[in-house]
C-alpha cells in the first residue's frame, strides 16, 4: 500500500536525530514521572505479585515494540500507528489509532503540566503548570534538536535521582529481601490490573516511532532505538521496584502517596526525600516534553489527511517543526492546565494507549505471512486486549466512550462528505 495523497504531498520535516537521540527521547518518555507514582497504585492492586505484573507488562510492551519498530521501518512518516493502521488496515483503523492518542495523550500532557505545578509550587500548580507548557512548547518550537537536548539533560538528572534512591534502598539497615514475599498477592486479576497500569509507562517509545520523519536513515535507526530505550528503562524500573520493595514491602508501597520519597525516608536518610521530589518534578517535564512532540506530530499526520483542520500540517520553513500543531496542542494543553485537574481522570489514557497498540500489532501481523512473523504481532495483540480490560472498570467505560465519540466524528465526517 501506498501513503495517501495528501501526505506524500506535504512538505517533510528535517531528518536530524541519530541513535543516541532517538534513544534518549524514548528513554525521557518512559523514565519520567511514572517511576515515581505507578509503583503505589501497581503494589496496591497485585501486593506481592508487583514484580509479576512488570514482567507481564515488559513481555507486552517487547511486542509492542518490535511491532512499532518494523512498522516505522517501512513507514518512516510523522504519526505513528496512525500511518501504519491507515496503511495496513484502512483508513478507519488509523483514524481510530490516532484519535485515542491524540485525545488520550492530550489528558496526558495536562496531567503531567499539573504535576510539575504540584512538586515545584502546591499553591500555584495550575499556574507553574502553564507556565510549563509554554516553555517546553517553546523549545519545541524551535526544533527537534533543541527538545533532544533538554531530553538529555532531564534523562540525566532523572537517572541520577533514581540511582541514588536504589543505593540508599539496597544499602540501608531497613532493607530485608524477605520482605518482596511479605503481603497478600492480588490474584490474577491484580497482577494484570498491575502490568496495565505499570505498561502506561513503559508506552514512551512510542515518540521515537512518532518522530519517524525526523531520524536519519529511520530504516536501521528505529529497529535500534526502540528496543535499546525499552531495555534501558525496564532495567531501571526493575531496579528502583525490587529496591522500595526491600525497604516498604508490597503494603506500605501499594498505600504510599509519594512512594520513592516515602522509601528513602524509611531507609533512614529523609534527607533525600526533597531531592526525590525535585527528581519527580523533572521526570514530569520529561514527559511533558516527550508528549507535546508525540501529540504534535500524530496531529500534523492527522491533518495530512483532513481528519483534524488541514492549517496543521503546516511546516516552518526554518525550523522545519510543524509549528502549527505545536503551537495548537500547547494551547490546548495550557487551557486544560489552567482550568481544570484532570490528573485523577486520565485513566481513560492507559486504554487508549493500549487500543493504539493492538492497532499497531494487527497492522504489524499483515506485514508477513510466516506463522511465526506474526506470532509476536498476535501476542501482543492479544496482550493489549487482556490488559485493556484488566483496567479498573472506570477506565475502561471511559476510555471506551472516547473511542466511540471519535467512531461518531469519523462517520459523520464521511457523510457530510458523501452528501
């Protein structure tokens, strides 16, 4: 299949980023805020099966992956699943990819603003918040290579916090190994409840797939990037889970509010709790910045196609950005930081995220006819679709009902166009 007109039409962006740069937005994604409060809600759902519920989520996100990477391989356009589905599957099913993400990451972005309003300054979260999205919206602005190296330095930053979480964990009096089988397990139900919630964070490498019009030679840079940035940050997030464990065990860390800087503070060294939340803060832009550039690039696909306001695929003729896109989600984003919380109503998000990925595996599955090409693609498929619906029931009516809004806006689209 052949891309649609409308985007083979459209000017490029500028291919500027390598491995290591592709590495290290993917790493900024997926080592951000979440190491920082996924593990609570994880231990509380799977107990002493939180290190199952990871291995669950890490076997799904690898399929994920390598779908994502072949994908981006033989699509090396901006969007993501959006263009594979459309490519692959049709133009409903990229639709439906692109929709649940964009509305879904849109949260997100809001969320995450709020977050860093809420570490740096509790009084004024919502205005820290927008001030946030303006300035990473900003650097965005000015071009992918100025947002890698912001990624750089927070990856950094966010790597050096957790690394000293993990020696004064592993390292102190209060940790007993024992204590990873200390509490009651959540059953089957909690260990995939867990993998669901602990997958949402592991889904960053989707930006390097999304960034696909971006990376030099994105034939071989993709396949590499993918699985390096996935590796790393399963390593890490294994790490940092199995050194609270030792030191909280899995009922104190699933009743945690702040469950790192409640773990350095049992290990005896409460000293380090503010740099624990001044780590989280940072990990939160990182995020942040990963999602604006995600969101950013899957509308400038989107908008290719006449699915969202055709303006949007503008590209600056000297940043070579789709500043445009850019510049509508930040207000976007900034309207929703300034004005509501949705930081407790964003669980619609993991099912979005998770729906995006089957789109991705079943478009991954027509790409060979091997039986044992297509049995990753069929794994994670399936995979996607048990954790979707493992999701606390909330999240799961939720985020249904934004897939189907959007199943409304694509038919009638189609046939006011008819008419």
């Amino acid at each position: 299949m052949t891309q649609s007109g409308s985007a083979a039409e459209a000017p490029e962006l500028r291919r500027t980023l390598g491995v290591a740069d592709a590495v290290v937005i993917g790493l900024g994604s997926m080592v951000g805020a979440g190491i920082f409060a996924a593990l609570g809600p994880a231990a509380r759902a799977a107990g002493s099966g939180l290190l199952l519920g990871l291995a669950v989520a890490a076997v799904v996100a690898y399929c994920n992956a390598t779908a994502s990477a072949r994908l981006a391989a033989r699509y090396p356009a901006s969007g993501g699943t959006y263009v594979y589905g459309r490519e692959r599957l049709g133009e409903f099913w990229g639709y439906l990819a692109g929709w649940s993400f964009v509305v879904g990451k849109t949260a997100s972005c809001a969320a995450m603003a709020l977050t860093v309003g809420t570490y740096v300054w509790p009084a004024q979260a919502h205005a820290v918040a927008v001030a946030a999205v303006v300035a990473l919206t900003a650097v965005n602005y000015g071009g992918i290579q100025k947002s890698a190296w912001l990624t750089r330095a927070i990856v950094a930053v966010v790597l050096a916090v957790l690394a000293s979480v993990v020696v004064v964990c592993l390292g102190s009096g209060a940790s007993d190994a024992g204590r990873l089988d200390v509490g009651a397990s959540g059953g089957a139900g909690g260990v995939l409840q867990a993998a669901g919630l602990l997958f949402f964070a592991f889904a960053g490498y989707a930006r390097i797939a999304t960034l696909g019009e971006e990376v030099r030679d994105p034939a071989h840079t993709i396949p590499r990037a993918i699985p390096v940035a996935l590796g790393i940050a399963l390593v890490v997030y294994a790490t940092v889970a199995v050194a609270v464990l030792s030191v909280l065990g899995p009922d104190r860390l699933g009743h945690a509010a702040a469950p790192l800087a409640d773990a350095v503070r049992a290990a005896g060294v409460p000293g380090l709790a503010p740099v624990v939340r001044v780590g989280a803060a940072v990990a939160a832009l990182g995020s942040l910045l990963a999602l604006i550039l995600g969101v950013s690039r899957t509308t400038l696909a989107m908008a290719r196609d006449r699915h969202l306001p055709g303006a949007l695929s503008a590209v600056h003729p000297r940043f070579q950005v789709p500043h445009r896109a850019e510049l509508a989600v930040g207000a976007v984003v900034a309207v929703l930081a300034a004005t509501v919380d949705v930081r407790g109503a964003i669980g619609f998000s993991s099912f979005g995220v998770l729906a995006y990925y089957a789109v991705a595996n079943a478009s991954a599955w027509t790409l060979d006819r091997a039986a044992r090409a297509r049995a990753l693609p069929a794994l994670g498929l399936f995979g996607c679709a048990v954790l979707a619906f493992a999701l606390p029931a909330v999240s799961v009516v939720v985020g249904a009902g934004v897939l189907v809004v959007g199943v409304v806006a694509f038919c009638a689209r189609r046939w006011m166009a008819a008419r």
